[in-house]
C-alpha cells in the first residue's frame, strides 16, 4: 500500500507512508498518483485531490470541508440532528441583525468566531456591550444559547467507531485541554457515544473528535474538531496512529 501524508505529525509510524509538502502538491504529482491513499490534506487541497486527481483522501472530504467552518458544520447538524444542536444563529452583521440577536437572547449567550479551535474565538457575552465589541470584529455573527456546565465530552471518531472519549473538566468558561481543562475517563454515556456515531456515519465523517455538553434531559451537540489533540489517547496509553492505520486498511482493501 503507497501512502502519501501532507502532515508528517499526525501519521508517525504508519508504514509505507512518503512525505509531500502541501505547496509541493503539483511538482509532486508523480507521488500523489502512485498513491493508494493522501493522508491529511489541507482544506484548499481536499477538493483538487477528490475531483481532480480522483484519489482516496483520508480524513475524507466531508470531514474536512464540514471542519473547516462552524457555518456549515452547524448546518449539516442541523439537516440531521437538529434536536441535538443549541439555539443557534447565524446572520451577517448589520444593526438590524445586533438587535435580532439581542432581541432572541437572553444573557449571557455564547459567539463564535467561524474558524477557530482549542477554546480560541469563543466568547461567553454577558452584556450588550460586549456582544456589540463582538459584532465589530466579525463579519459573521454566530450566536448560540449559554447551557451551563463545568464540563463536556470529548468523543474521538476515527474510521466508524468512537475509538476513545473522555470529561473536559474546567472551573472556567473554556472546558477544552488546550485552555487548562482536566481529564477524566469515568462514567462516559453510552447514548453520546450511540449519538455520535451516528451523525459521524450519515456526514461520512471519519476523522474527528465531537464535543457534547450532557445535561440532565438531553446531549447537545457544538461542533466536532477534525485535527484533535491526541492527550486522551496519550493517556491512556493508546495511538491515534494505529487506529488510523487499521481503517485505511480495510478502506483501501475496500
């Protein structure tokens, strides 16, 4: 099996794998078409590696091209979970859009800056100033509703299963690990790992660690992460790599 990876950082180990540059992509063609599979593309490559050179890409395209943007992840959820997603928004800024918003929540309420990850661009608004600092620097105003909690899950999907989860426990607004959240692998519901494996199946998303916030009476979904980080694995003692390396496997067998 002839692996190309464009991210050397997350396929360390797996065997028979050729490193390209992203912007070495068309000096090297010669590589990528001899390649059974390319691992780990960049969004803007995902599209001319798909249609263009007609290859086999993993992470696959949907997870990828969804991860990119909170927009159209948001929206895929809700084509096919919409009772699992927060009240949401999402608007262009304009004065009348600020007082639509205003007018639809209460606070505190949460925004988001469309591409971000680890905790970053995300805003916990407590008052009308600051929702309006907000909007000034955004172009796009995505608001959603404030459910309180002191952490969430993280559920790892590679291939088609759940293959680890875990709490991100934090006293602060900010519960993901790279903003100082702990850890912990105890008490994981069995119907968050059931939820997200079958969003994971119907969006073909095969690579990608989802967070949900559990309350007493239902399982919110906020986004899913297509490059997550790999301390739950580290933790307990397991490879992302080796997962990785079980289902591109099967799937280029397939």
């Amino acid at each position: 099996m002839n692996l190309v990876t464009f991210n050397p950082f997350r396929t360390i180990g797996i065997p028979g794998i050729d490193y390209v540059k992203p912007e070495k992509m068309f000096e090297e063609r010669l590589k990528i078409e001899q390649a059974d599979l390319c691992l780990f593309p960049e969004n803007w490559q995902a599209t001319s590696l798909t249609y263009g050179f007609k290859k086999q890409i993993f992470p696959s395209i949907e997870s990828i091209q969804l991860g990119y943007s909170k927009i159209e992840m948001t929206r895929a959820f809700w084509a096919v979970c919409a009772d699992h997603v927060p009240k949401t928004v999402i608007l262009g800024t304009s004065r009348h859009t600020i007082d639509q918003v205003l007018h639809s929540f209460s606070f505190p309420f949460v925004a988001k800056t469309v591409r971000s990850s680890m905790g970053q661009g995300v805003f916990l608004i407590k008052n009308k100033s600051e929702f309006i600092e907000y909007a000034k620097n955004h172009d796009v105003l995505y608001v959603q509703e404030y459910i309180e909690n002191i952490r969430d899950l993280r559920l790892c999907v590679i291939g088609t299963k759940v293959v680890t989860s875990y709490w991100r426990e934090n006293k602060a607004f900010h519960n993901n690990v790279a903003q100082g959240g702990a850890i912990s692998f105890d008490d994981i519901p069995q119907e968050a790992i059931d939820l997200v494996e079958d969003i994971a199946k119907q969006l073909n998303i095969n690579h990608a660690g989802f967070d949900i916030i559990v309350t007493d009476d239902k399982l919110y979904l906020l986004e899913f992460n297509t490059l997550f980080g790999n301390q739950g694995f580290h933790e307990q003692g397991l490879r992302a790599e080796d997962f990785i390396y079980t289902y591109i496997k099967e799937s280029v067998t397939n």
